[in-house]
C-alpha cells in the first residue's frame, strides 16, 4: 500500500509537468490542441484506442484521463492501453501526446495476431470484428492489426461504429477471407432499413460491396468475403417509396419516404382545418389492412384472458369465431379486413409482432402523398377504386384487402379508400390542427377518443377523401373498425 502510494505522488507532479508542457506549446487545455492542418479526423467512430473523450481524436484531455487512471483516481479503461501492452501508464500518455502533435499516427493500431500459411482467425480487443484467413491465403506470417477507423469517404448510410481498417494496408489474399463486423442498433441512421446492410471496402474515394454478403440481424452482425486488407465498414441505404418488405407476421409493408406535405382541408368540417404544413420522417406502413386470418392467428399465439378487451366476437356481423378452443375467421372472411376490434386490440396485435399503429399524420401522408391528393389515386373520383356505399363487396360490406390495385397510393398501400375504418394512434381532437407541431405530430396527450381514418365500406364517397378524419370511443366499436400497422419511422 505504501509502494502504492509513493508510485502516485511521484506521477502526480510529473503528470503535470508533462501536460503544462504540452499545453505551453499550443495554447492551453480548453478544446485541446489544433491538429496540423488537413489532419483532423471526422469524430464518428466510437472505441479508437486513446480517445477516452470519445470525440474521434486525440487531444490533451484523453493524455489527462490516461494520467487520472494511472494514479488511480478513475477506473480503469481499456481504450487507456494505448501501446497495446495489457496495461495503463505513463508510457501511453506520452504516445497519445505524440499523436496530438503529429509525431504519431493517429488513430493508434495494435497487433490483433499473427497468421500464416496455415490460415487462423483473429479478432479486435473489444470482439466487435472477426477475420477468419483460410489456409494458402497468406505465403508468410503476418502480424494482422484491426484499428477503428476515424477517417473514410462520406455516405449517408454509414453504420457509425463499424470502420475498421485491417493492416497492414495493401495486403492480398491469394483466397478470399471472411470478415465479420458487429453493429448496434441504436447506430443505424433513421432513414436506413436494417435488412439492406452490407459489408463494404473503400476504394479510392468510395465504398465498394463485397460478395458474399451474410446478415444475421438478431446477433447485429455483417460478413462477408475479402480479397485483401483495408478500411471496411457497413453501410446501408434508404428504401424508395413503394419498396416492400415482409413482417414477422407475414403480412406486407411498404415504404413511406420522408418528406412534407399540406394536412387538412379547409373545405371540410371544422376539425380538419386549418391546412398546415407537416414533416414526416420515413417509416413503413401495411401494404393492407390487418386480415381476419392474420388476427386470428395472433389471439391464437396469445390466448387473451379476455378477449373482448380486444375485438367483439359472436355478433350478428363479427367475422373471426371460437370454434373448439380456436379463433378462425369465419367461411370466406379470412382475407377481408378484420373487424369489430377495439383500439387496445389493434395495440395489442401491434406490439405483439413489434409493429405499431400510424400517427394519423403518417395515415394522410401515406394515403395523400406530397401532393396532398384527395384520394389515393388522384384528385378526381372514381368509383371503381374503392369499396364504398355504392360499391360494396360479394357479401355485402367489404372486398377481400388488395381487391383494387389500381387505387393504390403513391407509396403502394391499398385499400386507404374505403372497406373499413381504421384506427390511428392518435386522441382525437377537433383543435388540434391550430396547434400541430411541424414534424411528426402524434395528437394531444389526453382525449376521450381514439382517430378513426379511411372511410368504410358503408360510407359515402364524401367520406373516403384522405384527409378526412372522424373519432371513435376506443373501448367500443361501430361495426366497422379495423387497422394497419406501421413500423420504423420517427415513433418506431
């Protein structure tokens, strides 16, 4: 303990030395010390060994932080071991100061490990990137490095947190390798879907795809082959409007690009005035309704102790039954809209899959587009587009989801016409619209009811112009009540 103490008196003052020196050189501690010119670093890499501040580079108060944990008045840290000796000191202050004014390359490389010949596999301290080297690759050893990237080509689908550059630069593989780097969701841009994430290489000024993509989104992994070593990262882009996906309940998604459009109408009842402006982060919306066969299955996997909290069953236009212990929609409803489901049901059925319900700005933009159309498919109507009063179905109410592709929107949801009512995430105001925020609103904190969007299939054409909103009393149903869901997004 007195050895201890000793050893922390000795470093205190020349700890102080050392940084007064530094700092005497180039004007102080405040925002650190200037970079030479053309030397500084993009701070979107987290973990580069040495920068304990995080901010992509080095500067005197990392030197300070190294310092504090050596004489013990932090906890250790280990992106402090900068000379890759397994151990916090002096020694590694002084080589992040050199880094500070030059001396040094920055960001600081280690030795991951050595392959051969014989092929082998290495990884980074922190076991975010792995490197498998088959055998015949490599025709001597070599001592691999795998650092954090502070600098590389700009992208907007740039997965922050996964640059590394594998050295030494200018390798080749006579096989090709793989590599595999780790990613964390909250990193992932907004406007970037998950599912087009993919291993890249820079090359030139660029980013280039390698083959052999592999991505396993529930370990947040991306691998792929490599011919040789340099700077990799992930990187994905933002789906166009219309793209689709498929949801864990097997159900179709399609893509809403961001953007900003006139909500409201001020030819319409009082509540849906005034017209306001409004921004929309993208976000995926049901390319349908929410089928009977579809809700069926969900009370089917949760078995609701009560399931008229979530839907009314055994009414004289009800559409799913129990039948010996099973939900099942009734003959020849499976794939019409469900229906008679109360707003905590199409919640549940929501947060069940991972989905949630549209904003009712996201419902009117998803259905009006940037034009702010008054109907899906255009300004002008057309009966044969939608399932309406005039227009109902076989067996007198609702058509089959999909029935009418030509009335699309702009981003491909059908069915926003029209068939059934559904709900939104939103209270129901009638003043809200004086008061919207600009991007991405979500409705009053409080309210009686729940907004109800779309029209239905009892409805008049009047009724199914996309920004028409009518409110509904979420513990109850009107016959006519069903849902979307929608994902990603600002809310999700």
């Amino acid at each position: 303990m007195n050895h201890l103490r000793s050893r922390r008196l000795v470093l205190v003052p020349f700890a102080a030395v050392l940084i007064a020196a530094v700092c005497g050189c180039h004007g102080g501690i405040d925002g650190g010390i200037a970079l030479s010119e053309g030397s500084c670093v993009t701070p979107c890499q987290a973990g580069l060994r040495g920068d304990l501040n995080g901010n992509g580079q080095p500067d005197v108060s990392d030197a300070i932080a190294i310092l504090r944990i050596v004489v013990g008045f932090d906890a250790a840290n280990a992106l402090a071991d900068c000379d890759c000796d397994g151990a916090t000191g002096v020694s590694d202050a002084i080589l992040l100061l050199r880094c500070v004014v030059g001396l040094s390359d920055w960001p600081l490389e280690c030795v991951a490990g050595t392959v051969g010949p014989g092929g082998g596999t290495v990884t980074n301290g922190q076991q975010s990137v792995r490197l498998v080297v088959p055998a015949g690759a490599l025709q001597t050893d070599v001592d691999v490095t795998i650092s954090p990237e502070a600098t590389y080509p700009a992208n907007d689908g740039f997965v922050p947190g996964t640059c590394y550059t594998l050295g030494p630069e200018g390798t080749e593989l006579a096989q090709a390798g793989q590599l595999r780097i780790n990613y964390n969701d909250d990193s992932i841009p907004g406007d970037v879907d998950e599912s087009t994430l993919a291993l890249y290489k820079v090359v030139g000024d660029a980013w280039e795809r390698q083959p052999g993509q592999v991505l396993v989104t529930g370990e947040n992994t991306v691998s792929a082959q490599i011919n040789g070593f340099g700077t990799y990262a992930i990187l994905g882009t933002a789906p166009a409007a219309g793209d689709e996906r498929t949801g864990p309940d097997g159900q179709t998604l399609v893509y809403v690009p961001g953007g900003g459009f006139l909500m409201g109408s001020d030819t319409g009842d009082d509540w849906e005035a005034p017209v306001h402006m409004v921004g929309i982060t993208g976000f995926w919306i049901g390319k349908c309704e929410v089928t009977c066969d579809q809700y069926a299955a969900f009370l089917n996997a949760t078995q609701p102790d009560n399931v008229a909290d979530w839907i009314l069953l055994n009414l004289f236009n009800s559409r799913i039954e129990l039948v010996e212990g099973v939900y099942q929609a009734k003959a020849e409803r499976g794939r019409h809209p469900v229906n008679r489901v109360l707003w905590a049901g199409a919640v549940a059925y929501c947060q069940y899959y991972g989905y949630r319900l549209p904003t009712e700005a996201e419902w009117e933009f998803a259905a009006g587009g940037p034009l702010s159309q008054d109907y899906p498919w255009g300004d002008a109507w057309d009966g044969a587009q939608a399932c309406y009063e005039n227009n109902q179905g076989p067996l007198g109410d609702t058509f089959e989801v999909g029935s009418f592709p030509d009335g699309a929107s702009w981003c491909g949801a059908l069915d926003m016409a029209g068939n059934i009512m559904e709900w939104c995430a939103d209270w129901m105001s009638f003043t809200y619209y004086a008061q919207s925020p600009i991007q991405d609103p979500t409705g009053p904190t409080t309210g009686a009811w729940r907004v109800l969007r779309g029209g239905s299939s009892a409805r008049p054409a009047a009724e199914l112009r996309c920004w028409v909103r009518r409110g509904g009393n979420p513990d109850a149903d009107g016959g006519g009540f069903g849902f979307r869901i929608a994902d990603g997004g600002a809310w999700g």
